[in-house]
C-alpha cells in the first residue's frame, strides 16, 4: 500500500533529489498523474515553498504544446504540491523539477532568497525556455533532462494557485467588446470619407487642386525670382562677369534675387535663404556659398557692424561703397584662393537684406576669374542701400 499525499491514495515514489519528491498516483477518475511536492523536513522551509510557487506559475506561463496540463495545486497545505497528467511524449513535473534544480541547490539554504520571508527574487518575466528531454535515465522510469535552464532563468511572479486550478479569470468588463466594435466602425467610416474626398481631386471650394501641399508647391513656384536682363553689370571683384546667356542662372524659391554660376555647378539650399553651390564630382575643390539675410533693428550702423564682423571675410577687408565690401585671400601651400562679398540689399523700401559670398577654388587665372564671375553676379542683382 503506498503513502497517501493530499486526495490522492496510493502514490509511489519516482524520484527523489534532495528536498524535491516526484510520485505516481491516479486520480478519483482514474487517471495517472505525476505528482511534485516538498519532502516532509523541506516543507517547512519557506524559501523552498517560495519557489515552488515561483515555479508553478511559470510552468503556467510557458506550457506549450509538450507540455502536460497542471490539474491541480495546493500551494497553502502542510505539504505543498502540483499535480499534472502522466502522458507518454509530454513533459509533467519534471520539467518543473529541473527548473527548480537550476535555480538552487537541491539541499540546504538557497542563495538570493530571504530565509525569513520565504520571498524570491523576480529577475524578469517568463521566457518560455523548456529543457530537453533526451532519455529514461532514472531507475523510476522519469525522464531526465540533460540541458537545463540557464542559471539566470527568471522567475515568474509568485501568484496564488487557485486562479489557475480552478477556472480561468478576466478582468476585461462586459460592456468594452461591444464598445471596441463600434469604435472600429466609426473609424472605418471616416476613413472612407477621407479616402473618398481625397481622391476627388477638388479642392473643399470645388476647384480641382492638390491640396495644401500642392498649393504650397505652386506658391514657391510663383515666388522664385528671375534673371534681371535690364541691370546694369557690377564688377566689385576682378573685371569679370556674365553677359548675355553666359552662365546657369540659379533661381530658388522664396529669394529676392537670382544668380549665376559657372555651367555645370548645381546649388543645393539646406535653408531657404542659403544656397551651396558646386561642380559635382570635380576634381578641384571649387565651390560657393551664398546667403540672405535679414537686417534687424531698422538696420541701424549698430545691426550693420554687428553682421559685417560676424562674416568671415577672407583676407583683408576693402570697402567698395558705403554697404559693399569684398575680400581676397591666396594660399600659396595649397593652390587655394578665396574671395567674398559682404552687401546690404533693399529689396523694397524699408526692408533691407544683408547678403554674404564666399567662394573658394585653385588659384588658376581660370578659375578665379570664374569666382569672380559669380560674386559680381550676385552684386549685378542687388542694389544697394
């Protein structure tokens, strides 16, 4: 006659590993089970009954499909133990067994548990890792596992047994599937209305347009300047300068004024009012840097200092006219030139612009005259204060 555990009579032991007992036993209805308590002297330890609840609910948090069904738990007894099916190719206790065996020493104090409290430590949720179970290796018949957890296997948080024996719990109330459904009903509505009315092609007044973004694309269209054919050419720097259709003309939205370039260059603008222009791919570093200002504060002699010094003139500084000065720098050691340009521009009364040129390339008679060329391009569109 075998030892009685809990409601079930008869059971035999199949493993034993220091304060952990596996047994076999049927059920009232018959069934063979596999059962995983405490020995008697372990039972008492609450770091011990600690994680075998730990264990229990991370069983239940990472059953899969080999894995046999837990069909009940007494966690509170004087002997706490878990019960699952015995069923050939599904893995029972033993996997809660093994679990626990890698997470401390199957005899005396486990580390990192607090003796009094019985309490262990959370260190992450689940992460559904199940040994593998390679052969009968135990005299019992009860499949060994070769490989096991790893040592920081987390613990699942300790929860009372009776919400997973029993019948399953929701928190989820009545009233919020239905709410859930009419919510995607009325977003599915008014998503058909945007996908109707966006594709129309009309605009909310009936006129076939694009939308905002077209309209802002046909706006910055409209506001990009021109060439102005009817100035007179201005030459600050060298003798140089475009005539006729010689040049790129660069035109870009929202600027007062367009410039030329030497052929080939392109201008990208990173800000609307700062455009960086080159050769793309070019062997010689030649390139030019354009920019517009605002003058603030009635663009006083103060706001005028305060913008002129903060211009890293190239070379020494040489006054054209009154709002106009330029600037030449050589550097023998590396073939380099630089030239810049520093003008206040009044676009129309009262509102005037602080414009800045500086562009670099070898110092070939060509190439510098071509800088040349775009500075005095710039200075040809503006007209000073």
């Amino acid at each position: 006659m075998g030892r009685t555990l809990g409601p079930f009579t008869d059971v035999s032991t199949a493993r034993v590993d220091g304060a952990y007992e596996i047994y076999r036993g049927e059920d009232d209805d018959g069934r063979e089970v596999e059962i995983l308590t405490l020995g008697a002297t372990s039972a008492k330890d609450p770091a011990r009954r600690a994680l075998l609840s730990d264990t229990v609910a991370w069983a239940h948090a990472t059953r899969g499909p080999a894995d046999a069904s837990i069909l009940s738990a007494d966690l509170d007894s004087d002997q706490p133990y878990v019960v699952t099916l015995r069923q050939d190719g599904m893995r029972g206790v033993e996997r809660m067994l093994e679990r626990m065996l890698a997470m401390g020493p199957p005899s005396g104090p486990l580390s990192g548990v607090n003796q009094n409290s019985g309490q262990f430590p959370i260190v992450g949720p689940p992460t559904g890792h199940i040994p593998v179970v390679t052969g009968h290796t135990d005299p019992h018949g009860i499949p060994r596992v070769v490989s096991t957890p790893p040592s920081g296997s987390p613990v699942a948080p300790a929860s009372p047994m009776a919400s997973y024996v029993t019948k399953a719990q929701t928190s989820r109330p009545p009233w919020l599937v239905p709410m859930a459904v009419v919510l995607l009903l009325l977003v599915l509505i008014a998503g058909g209305f945007f996908v109707f009315y966006g594709m129309s092609g009309e605009d909310s007044d009936g006129t076939p347009g694009g939308g905002e973004s077209g309209a802002d694309d046909q706006n910055a269209q409209e506001m990009k300047p021109s060439w102005d054919d009817s100035l007179p050419p201005v030459k600050v720097v060298g003798d140089q300068t475009y005539t006729g259709d010689e040049g790129e003309t660069i035109a870009l939205a929202r600027w007062p004024f367009a410039f030329k370039v030497t052929p080939g260059m392109t201008c990208e603008q990173p800000e609307n009012l700062l455009a960086e222009c080159a050769v793309p791919d070019q062997a010689e570093d030649t390139w030019a840097e354009i920019q517009v200002q605002e003058c603030p504060d009635g663009c006083g002699e103060p706001a005028k200092n305060k913008l002129v010094n903060a211009f890293d003139m190239p070379g020494e500084e040489e006054r054209v006219d009154a709002n106009t000065q330029i600037g030449n720098e050589y550097f023998n050691d590396e073939d380099l030139y630089h030239v810049g340009m520093t003008r206040f521009y009044e676009p129309e009364p009262g509102h005037v612009l602080f414009v800045t040129v500086f562009a670099s390339g070898n110092r070939s008679e060509s190439a510098m005259q071509e800088l040349h060329r775009i500075v005095n391009s710039v200075a040809t569109q503006t007209s000073a204060v």
